[in-house]
C-alpha cells in the first residue's frame, strides 16, 4: 500500500508519503512527487508514515536530490531508509538527506 497527501502552501508544499517506498509503487510515487513538486522553491518531504523502501526508491531520491529549482526538505527520517541506503553502499546520500533535515536547514 501507497499514499500521497500535501499539505502546505504551494510554493512549500509538504508532502507525506505513507506505506511502502518499493518498486511495487515506483511510478505512482515518482509520479505523485512530479505533479507535486514547486517548479521553483522547496518541499518538504516527510517519511514517518512509511514502513519500508527499496532500490527504487533510493534512486527516486537521488533524482529529487539532483532537480535544480527545487531545495528538499525532509521530515520524519524512518529507520528503514538509512538501511536501505547502508546495505546499497549510498552513505553520500544518508549524508545528504540528513543534513536537509527541518532541525538542519
């Protein structure tokens, strides 16, 4: 299972991602984060709500991470994403997310 919901206005727009961040639901969520994501500003991107991720999602992330006019913020950093990453050798990336923190920017 996947949801998406946004909150927040929409030149910051928060978006909460629940249930499995896995190839299962790849497209929908790299869709969801297309037609959600400001063409300039920031977004916040909160992950409490999820329970697992996966390859897939990890290189969803890198690409959010890359896209030049949006700055992302992430809320809510669950255990299971620090895993994934570890076990795929992607510590840049563990660094990255975490210093976009709310408590970090």
């Amino acid at each position: 299972m996947f949801s998406c919901t946004v909150t927040g206005a929409a030149d910051h727009p928060i978006i909460q991602l629940s249930g499995s961040l896995t190839l299962e639901h790849c497209r929908e969520i790299h869709s969801e984060l297309l037609a959600r994501l400001p063409k300039n500003g920031s977004v916040t991107l909160d992950l409490g709500e999820t329970d697992k991720s996966d390859l897939s999602f990890v290189q969803i992330l890198c690409a959010l991470l890359k896209e030049p006019n949006t700055t992302t913020i992430f809320a809510n950093l669950p255990a299971h994403l620090f895993e994934t990453a570890a076990s795929l050798g992607a510590d840049s990336l563990i660094k990255e997310i975490s210093s976009r923190t709310e408590e970090n920017v």
